[in-house]
C-alpha cells in the first residue's frame, strides 16, 4: 500500500465485507487483526462472541450496520469492517472430526450436500470413500493431545461425532478415554464452539464433561430424527449454547 485509501473485498457479501486503510506506517495491530480474522470465520460468530475474541482489538461497535471500528492512535490508521450475519454457505472450511461410524459419515454427507468445505478428521481416513473438492481427509491420534491442539488450531468451531451403537465397546472406550483430552486440546487450539453429536444414552456423560468448561460454547446433539441437519443448523447459524439441542 502507498498510504492511499485502498478497499479490498473478503468472503464475497458477507464476512468482512471491506476495510479501508489510510496510512500504512507501523501497521501492525491492524493488520495482525485482518490476517487473524481471515483465518476465521466471522460470519459465523454472534456478535457478543466477536467481541469476546477481538474486543481487545476493536474500540468500539456501532449497532447500525453491526459496523466495527477502531483508530489505531499509533498510526493515525482508520479501519472500517462491516459484519453481516446472513450465515451464507460461504463459510471457511469447518472440522468434523469422528471415526468411521454411521453418525460421522451422515453428519459428513448433509455437510456436504449443503456445500461446507469440511476437513474429516478421523482415526482411519482410508475408510472415507468420498472424493470431493470441497472435502480434505486427514488422520487423527485421539490419544495424542498435543497432535489434536495443533489439527483443531485453525478452526473456530468443531463437530465431534460418535457412534450411538453402545455394543461397539471399542468405540465407547475410545470416547470415555478420550473425549476430555479432545475438550483440552480444543480448548488450548483456542477453539470457540464444539457441536458434539452422540446418542442420548450417553448424553448424561457428555454433558457433564462439556458443563465443566466455562470457555468454550458447545451444543449436545442426540442422534435421534435429523440430527444430521440439526448439527448442520448449529455450526451455521448457532441457536443453543452451552446446552442440549431441544425441538
């Protein structure tokens, strides 16, 4: 930029919609809180958490045209953003993470069909047969912490799937030996909401470990009916916090 007023577009019609900068001199802040932003998506967070996450960053929130703006006093740069919460498709690519079960593969094909960029974080991706280019595999160590932290980094919400056949004792000691490491690790990526689908007869035990954390919003889903679009309505435009999903 050479200091002249400069306007560029971010997520298409919704997201931040422009950003106006007047001087470039020692733009950190301003810009560290553009690159930040674009590695989120804001379109999906409610404005009391946007500015729970950037409140810091942002001096103030004008209400007519849920408009945000901050002077950076250090170099005089003026920053205009302008948030819509419209919860269009056009969405950063979310974490679904799972085994290769019937509730992660049906929360995965609603995902899809509804046009989520979704990257299936799974114990055996080569049991994924879905090619896609809105779709990346990857693997995932449900009992390495710190792999789990560094996979969750990037993304604002998750959606933790497990399997609702209580016979499969394998799967029901892999989510009892597990499920509160992958709250920390979430936690220490610095994730913001955490949907977890599972069937209701575990719900007691799901909830009262998401009950423990008081900084991350969450949602139960039961695998009961359409969960599938249920879970798909909560990571696109959240209605339930910090509870169990009711019709």
């Amino acid at each position: 930029m050479d200091g002249t007023a400069e306007k560029q577009e971010f997520f298409g019609e919704c997201g931040l919609a422009c950003v106006r900068v007047g001087d470039d001199r020692k733009c950190a802040t301003a810009l560290d809180f553009f690159v930040e932003c674009s590695h989120v998506n804001v379109s999906m967070m409610s404005k009391t958490d946007l500015m729970e996450k950037y409140g810091a960053k942002l001096a103030k929130i004008n209400e007519v045209g849920n408009r945000l703006s901050k002077r950076n006093a250090c170099c005089g740069c003026y920053i205009v953003i302008y948030v819509t919460y419209k919860y269009t498709s056009v969405m950063k690519e979310i974490a679904l993470v799972g085994t290769n079960n019937k509730v992660f593969a049906d929360v995965l094909s609603v995902l899809m069909a509804r046009d989520v960029a979704v990257n299936a974080m799974v114990d055996f991706p080569e049991h994924v047969m879905v090619e896609d280019e809105s779709l990346t595999v990857s693997r995932m160590d449900f009992y390495d912490e710190e792999a789990m932290r560094e996979a969750f980094a990037s993304y604002g919400s998750l959606v933790l799937t497990y399997d609702d056949n209580l016979l499969d004792v394998a799967h029901n000691n892999l989510a009892l030996k597990t499920f509160a490491d992958t709250l920390t690790a979430a936690r220490k990526a610095g994730v913001g909401r955490v949907i977890v689908v599972a069937g209701q007869d575990s719900e007691a035990y799901f909830v009262s470990l998401l009950n423990r954390i008081d900084d991350i919003d969450w949602v139960f889903v039961s695998t009961e009916g359409d969960f599938p679009n249920r879970a798909a309505d909560e990571l696109i435009e959240p209605s339930f916090h910090r509870e169990v999903y009711k019709e």
